[in-house]
C-alpha cells in the first residue's frame, strides 16, 4: 500500500531511532536589540549547523539508510553539498559504500568532507545529467538512493527538528524555516502542527530560487524551477510530491529574501551571535529583517540550518563578492 500520511508518531520513531547518532542540537535564546525592530519579542535559534555533518540533512539521510536491507551493494545520492555530506556519513556509520554525484561546480571544500567520510564522487553537469547519473547507477551496481528530500523516512527524520524545539520551546506563536527542495520544512511543520496547531510555520525562499511558493501558487509540484542565488543549499531545481503535500497542508505562509539581504544576514549572525554561517542559514533573519518585520510581539523560533562553508567562500559571499 503506497503511503500517503506522515504523523506524529512516525516522528517520535525516528527520534528513538535517530538517538545514537544524531547530536540533540541546543535551542538558545536571543533578547538583544541588535535585530532590528525585535527589542520586545523573544527569538529562540534553534542551532542545527552544530549538528554532525554540519547541517540537518544527517537526521533525514541516516533515518532513510538505517532502514535498508543489509545486503545491498551500497547507497547512491545527488547533491551540491550538505545532502552530499549527510548522505555519505549516512552510509559510513551505517556500513555501506556511499557513491555520490556532484555537479562539477560544487566547491572544493565540500567534495573533500565526502571524501573524508569514504564516498566515491561522480562529477556530472546539470541537474538532467546528475539525475541520469544516479539512474544509470542504480541499475548498474544495484545501488539504493537517497533522495536530497523526496522520501518519507527522510521527512521523519527532518521532523525531529520541529520535535525537538517544541519540546525546548512549547509556547511558540511562529517558526521561520529556510526551504529548499522541502524536506526540512515538511517534516518540521508536521511535528510543530501536531504538538501546537496554533504555532504558525512560515518558510523562506531566495527570491532566486522561489521554486516552493510558485509550486503553491500551481496548485501541484513543479517539476522543474529556475534557479539563480548565492544560497546553494537551497536552490531545489525542483519540487515532489512527498513534499509539497506536507508544505500545502501544514505551511502557513511563503516568504522570499533577495540576495543582500542573505548577506546582511549572515554579518549580523557573525556579529551578534559569532557564527560564520552559509546564506541558506541566514534566510531566516533575512525574512526577519524584511518581510517577517510585521510579526508582532510573537516568541519566534528561528532554524539555524547548518553551514558547510569554508574560511574563503565565506568571506567573498558575505562581502558580496
């Protein structure tokens, strides 16, 4: 029978699941006055770029390969960078052989972190030729894949990040969470939803890579989306219908950030909170410093999704190079 529900319950196993080898990330206050217009409202960072890997994507990865059959050859994904390296620890702790396909433009440093974790890199070129790759070696060597996000066992393990900040933070009026292909989103506002209906979930989209809002606004998954912006991790070429499903029923609202508003952004997260954070993670204030400025006197928890970035690339996007 083909699934079509993820619930609370599903989240609360993968979270038993999950336990040994995902870090409980911390969910820490922020009062200051330093983001503007916030001086009477409460925001809580939940600070997942200290998660192992990096980034979210290892809740999501290790929940589907912990659930394979042990005698499969190995595990296959496609990805620029954090699925990638997610995905490849995945496979490492799990004991599998990871092979993972790479644009031939995904930087240097996060190549080396899959290497590091024993993967096999294939370079490919755009997003068509990625996606043949990874068919071409599922047939061929047998290998089993790890979708980015479009997989139930993946938005299990997404939602334990909304499992955890609520039971950090249970009175929460809003949670502001970056989007990309969708998978952190669906599972966090399954989680949030089901715990406090009455929370709001509200998503952040690049204004180059606002694939997820004009899906909403189709009414059905665009298959394929353009794609232009500095936040690579979250620039989906495009949306499925695990996903979608979970972002139409429990999403309440879609918001975009332009490109220098990420960089403010990340200045401010390494000024006000000493965290060099990649553009993907710092949607979020970018949302709040914009088009999130109308939230009024609300506790806002805030999802520092993960940063795997290097000392140079960080410097020339936060400058705006």
């Amino acid at each position: 029978m083909t699934r079509s529900a993820l619930t609370l319950n599903d989240i609360n196993q993968a979270a038993a699941r999950l336990k040994e080898q995902v870090v409980r990330t911390p969910t820490v206050p922020f009062t200051g006055s330093a983001l503007p217009g916030f001086e009477s409202r409460s925001l809580f960072f939940k600070l997942e770029l200290f998660q192992i890997g990096g980034s979210f994507k290892l809740r999501g990865a290790y929940n589907v390969v912990s659930q394979l059959p042990e005698d499969i050859p190995g595990i296959v994904a496609y990805s620029a960078g954090n699925h990638a390296i997610a995905a490849s620890l995945a496979a490492k702790i799990a004991g599998f052989k990871a092979t993972v396909v790479m644009p031939e433009s995904a930087n240097p440093y996060r190549v080396a972190r899959c290497r590091a974790h024993g993967a096999e890199i294939v370079f490919g070129n755009d997003i068509a030729d990625l996606v043949q790759k990874v068919e071409s070696l599922q047939q061929e060597r047998g290998l089993a894949l790890v979708h980015p996000f479009e997989n139930w066992h993946t938005v299990e393990g997404t939602g334990t990040v909304g499992l955890e900040l609520m039971q950090d933070v249970p009175d929460l009026d809003a949670v502001i969470v970056p989007v990309g292909g969708g998978g952190l989103i669906a599972g966090i506002a399954t989680a949030v939803k089901a715990i406090n209906p009455n929370c709001r979930v509200i998503g952040v989209e690049p204004s180059g890579a606002q694939g997820m809002s004009d899906s909403l606004k189709a009414g059905h998954p665009l298959p394929t989306v353009s794609v232009n912006t500095i936040a690579d991790s979250l620039g989906a070429p495009m949306h499925l219908p695990i996903t979608f499903g979970l972002v139409q029923s429990y999403v309440d609202e879609m918001v975009q950030v332009e490109e220098q508003a990420m960089r403010d952004a990340m200045n401010w997260f390494f000024t006000e909170m000493k965290l060099a954070v990649e553009p993907a993670c710092a949607a979020t204030v970018a949302a709040l410093m914009g088009p999130l400025q109308t939230l009024s006197a609300a506790r806002i928890g805030v999802i520092a999704c993960g940063t795997n970035i290097d000392a140079a690339t960080y410097q020339r996007l936060s400058q705006g190079g």
